[in-house]
C-alpha cells in the first residue's frame, strides 16, 4: 500500500508520504497497529525513532511514487521485448511468408 504514496520528505524523525485526495488506502494505513509497525521499520532502517506522516494533499507532479515507476518500467520492459520480437528474423520471416501477425508478447514476471 505504501508503494501508492509518493515520498513528500524524510528526516528529523519523520517520513513524509502524501496520496491523492480520497485515497481509501490512507484509511487502511492509518490504523494505530500498522502507524506503530511501520515506525518500528523505518526506525530500525533510519537508526533514529521516526514517524510516519500519511496527507491526502495529492503527490507532487514531480515526485513518482513507486507503483508508477515499477508499471512505467515494466511497460519499457514489453515494449523492448516486442521490439526484440519483431526484429527476429524468423518471426519477420513468419510474418512475410504466412501472412502471421504478432498479437502480443508475453513476458515472465520478475520476481524481485
């Protein structure tokens, strides 16, 4: 859920992460238990006690958050691998001689 949130600051103890106005995951974030594990976290990460701040003012135009880098890179990523497709030459060579056509190009997903 988190991945949703663009990163606003981070330091003197507190991270900031602001989500779009009416984000329902600000409300699912917001429960004492998961504030207090997430602190728990980012404190031990940062090695200084810190708090997490969740604003429904909307992300920065110029701040990504992490669900929109990771679907920007694996949009890259089908597109390399239909380019790469399309330039074979046996699959040219299908294309040509049969009359195929290339409907779409199936990646394995990553698993990190």
């Amino acid at each position: 859920m988190l991945e949703h949130g663009a990163l606003v600051s981070i330091g003197s103890g507190r991270i900031v992460l602001a989500f779009e106005p009416g984000s329902f995951l600000v409300d699912q974030l917001k429960t004492e238990a998961t504030l207090a594990l997430i602190g728990r976290l980012a404190s031990a990460c940062l090695g200084a006690p810190t708090e997490l701040e969740l604003e429904r003012s909307g992300k920065p135009r110029s701040v990504a958050t992490l669900a929109e880098r990771r679907s920007d890179e694996e949009s890259t990523r089908e597109a390399e691998a239909k380019k790469r497709v399309t330039e074979n030459p046996l699959v040219r060579a299908a294309i040509e001689v049969l009359g195929a056509e290339l409907r779409d190009v199936r990646l394995v997903p990553r698993t990190s």
